[in-house]
C-alpha cells in the first residue's frame, strides 16, 4: 500500500463521523443507501476476490477459521450493538458515560478490517478494490460511532479524539498485516492465510447482515435494491476487466 491508500482509510472514516458536526439536517436515509451499497459491494469482492485468494493456498482448514470470523464477529456485536451495520442505539444517562464496549469492539473491528490489504495473487486490483469497499462501509459507521459518543454527553473535543482514534485503526491494521506478511521472524508470515480467514469470516457476517436485515417497515424499498444492485455490479465490473 501507499500513502495515499492510508490516508483514503483515514479520511473517509474521520469525515464520516465529522458529519454530524457540519450537517444538521437527517442523514439517516442517505448513510443507510450508502450502506447498503457498501454492503453490496464488499460481499461482493469478498466472493470474488478475497475467497478465491485465499483458498488458492490449498490449504483444507481455511474454512474453519472463515467460521471463526463469521462467530467472533458475532461475540463482538454485542459489545458494538451494530454500529459496524449503521446502526445507532443511544442509552441516556445523567451524567457521561463512555461506551468502552463499542469503542472497544469497533476499534478491533476496525483494525481487522484493514488486514486483509495486502497483495496475495500478485496483482494489486485486488487490493485497490477492497480499500474502496472499506472506506464506503467506515462513512455510515463512524457516523453512527460519533452519534452514540455525542449524545452520551461526551464533550466535543472528546468525540474528535475518539473519533481519531477509530479512523487510525484500519490503515493500523492494514500496515500490521504488511508486517506480518513481509517479516519472517518467527514464521509469523506462515499465519497470514489464517488471519485472513478469520477476516473474510468477518466480511461475510457484516455484508450479509446489511444486505439482508429487514426494514423498518417491512416493505420492498427500491432505492435501497438500486443501491445494492450498483455496488454489485461495479465489483463484477472490476473483476472482469482484472481476471
């Protein structure tokens, strides 16, 4: 990855959850279409390209630990309470009370998330495509991170800092994992298609979760099909003029 890649990641995240300082109007209805395209479009090159990379190491439990992701995305949920998917849960208090748990488990989320930017085939398509997946996906989530920070009565200046915090964990991750990829102390490097098993688990259980949860209403909502439907077919798009 270059400079440019890290600063993508962090910029998309740190002006997502900048939003609810500089627009006062609901966002809500354009965050969940932007969502749902995101959904679409890192389900869609996870199938195409992650899965494939990693399977192409013939190795026979890469499949356990893809399930170990799916669940430990799971456990993590219920720390975050779905802030990854968009979603925005407020518990009043009189006094201000930082939510540990969803920082927590969203900064690991996120961290993770960044992993899997590296060069497994010897293209780079691979990788540019995946960087734009995640930086659509962290614009609804950091958006939701700072609304839940905000309105339990953290100040301004605290949300900024924990708001930081969260947009540097993802190019964290991803240089982590550049690390770990190029080092051979210790045949760390021998464990990267494990970790990214344990990622592409944790791609499949978010994706699936937006593109498949219920609206409110119950009822077909055509903009958000558009929405999927685009951020599907531009990762086909990509895959085609790549393979």
């Amino acid at each position: 990855m270059e400079l440019l890649d890290y600063i993508i990641l962090f910029v998309s995240a740190f002006l997502g959850g900048s939003l609810i300082f500089l627009i006062k109007t609901d966002l809500n209805k354009k965050l969940k279409l932007l969502l749902s395209f995101s959904g679409a479009y890192l389900f869609s090159i996870t199938v195409l390209h992650l899965l494939p990379d990693v399977y192409s190491t013939g190795n026979a439990y890469i499949g356990l630990f893809i399930l170990a992701g799916f669940g430990f995305q799971i456990f993590l949920e219920q720390y975050s309470e779905g802030i990854e998917h968009g979603h925005i849960h407020v518990h009043t208090h009189r006094h201000v009370v930082f939510p540990f748990g969803i920082m927590i488990s969203l900064s690991l989320h996120a961290f993770l998330e960044g992993m899997p930017l590296v060069n497994l085939s010897g293209g780079n398509h691979h990788e540019n495509t995946l960087l734009y997946g995640i930086a659509l996906h962290h614009i609804p989530a950091a958006f939701a991170l700072t609304s839940v920070l905000y309105q339990n009565k953290l100040k301004k200046h605290q949300v900024l800092f924990f708001l930081l915090l969260f947009a540097a964990m993802t190019p964290l991750g991803s240089l982590t994992s550049n690390v770990l990829q190029r080092e051979s102390i210790g045949m760390i490097s021998n464990y990267f298609q494990y970790m990214m098993g344990i990622v592409i688990g944790i791609f499949l259980h978010i994706s699936t979760t937006i593109l498949f949860e219920s609206n409110v209403d119950h009822r077909f909502n055509f903009y958000k099909m558009i929405a999927i439907i685009v951020g599907a077919s531009l990762a086909i798009i990509n895959f085609l003029i790549n393979v």
